[in-house]
C-alpha cells in the first residue's frame, strides 16, 4: 500500500522540479510556474512538513498543464514572428 503522506524531498522528486526551487517558494508563500503550492498539513520545520499525496499530484497535473502552455505560447509567438 503507499503512502498517504509525502515529505519535502518527495514532493520535489515527484514533481519533477530541483528541491531548492520547492523551498524558496515554500518559504516565500509563493507558486513555481504560476502554479500555487498545495498547502501542506501543517507549518511544522520543514524537515518534518508533510502534505497530503493527493494534493501533490493534482499540484503536480496542473504544473505540468502550466508548462505546457507556456512552452505552447513561446512555440507560437516564435512562430508568427518568423511569418511577418
């Protein structure tokens, strides 16, 4: 069975961004990508912070839509500036 609950190091590896992005915008309140957090169970030290793995992943769905479109958006303006 897995587990219900994930630490800061597995949040970061699940969602595929480098651990020392996830802190900085732990600590600054802030979203990586535009992407907002998931709060996590508690504001205990981060060395013992968890959140729940559900919140992860649909953090995790939406960051990964959010690059996307970025990555989209550049695709295009690049694009229609090689058309003009």
């Amino acid at each position: 069975m897995r587990r219900q609950y994930l630490t800061a190091p597995e949040v970061a590896r699940y969602a595929g961004i480098n651990e020392n992005e996830l802190i900085r915008a732990i600590c600054n309140r802030g979203a990586i990508d535009g992407v907002s957090l998931p709060e996590a169970l508690s504001h205990a030290p981060l060395s013992v912070r968890l959140w729940l793995r559900d919140d992860v992943m649909l953090f995790t769905h939406a960051l990964n839509r959010a690059r996307a479109a970025l990555k989209f958006a550049k695709q295009n303006r690049k694009r229609s500036n090689q058309s003009r």
